[in-house]
C-alpha cells in the first residue's frame, strides 16, 4: 500500500486506545485510506481522528465497550449489506460499532466510504439531497 501522510494526532488517538481496539481502528484507517486517495487525516474537537475529503468521510471514537466509526453521508448512501449499527434516523451521520472479536466487513465498508468521498467531490450530501428533493417535487407536482 502506498505511504500515506499521517496525522500525529490520530496516530496517538489510535495507539492510546485499548489492544482489539486499536487494532480495528488500525485496520479501518487503512480501508478508509484504500476507498479514496484523496482523503486526508485531522483532528477536530481537540482529540478525535477525522477522515476528510471535501467535507467529512468519516470518524473514529472508542468507547468503553467498543469502538465507532461515524459515516457522514446523511443517511443517503444505500447499506445493502446492513453495517450500519446506529444513527438511521440521523440526518448527518450513522454508525458501525465494533466490539471485541467482531469480523470487519471491509468490502461493504469500502464501497460505503468511496460513495461518502464521491459524493463529496460532488458537493455534498446537504447538495446531493437538495438536488434530490427538487427533483422529486417537480416529478410530483403539488395538487
């Protein structure tokens, strides 16, 4: 895999957490690294890792039990796969959580984050479904 430029922020954020829980994170910054060249490392709120291209990609924040990943795609990008674990109501974001010696479902999470990166470039999830919504109303118009 290419060299990628990390962040030291993450890279304490990451090795500060638990064993199996820094190994997950470990394995998720390089999947989110694979999904899209473009993605970069920061941190925001003093400590947590945010993956960012254009806007968010994604974040990481470990718990006491397990750790999350928050998907920023406002609930738009599909999960036929069902790896989403939370936020499905949530207009901005939605979760996977890992626990311990759970299996990491790197081709649906991948093509997740490379739909969140597209979508991105192509203004945002706020745009994509304002776009959307505009397009819907003039299908339907009102009666």
């Amino acid at each position: 895999m290419t060299q990628r430029r990390r962040h030291p922020g993450v890279d304490a954020y990451i090795v500060g957490l638990p064993g199996w829980q820094s190994e997950v994170a470990g394995h998720l910054r390089e999947l989110v690294w694979a999904a899209d060249p473009g993605i970069e490392e920061t941190i925001k709120r003093r400590v947590q890792p945010y993956f960012v291209l254009q806007g968010n990609v994604c974040a990481l924040l470990g718990t006491k039990d397990h750790l999350n990943l928050f998907v920023y795609d406002g609930a738009i990008v599909p999960d036929p796969a069902g790896i989403i674990t939370g936020g499905h109501d949530n207009e901005t974001a939605r979760t996977v959580a890992f626990y311990e010696g759970d299996a990491i479902p790197d081709g649906p999470l991948t093509t997740m984050l490379r739909q969140i990166a597209a979508n991105n470039r192509a203004g945002g999830w706020r745009r994509i479904k304002a776009q959307m919504a505009a397009r819907e109303e003039g299908q339907h118009p009102a009666g």
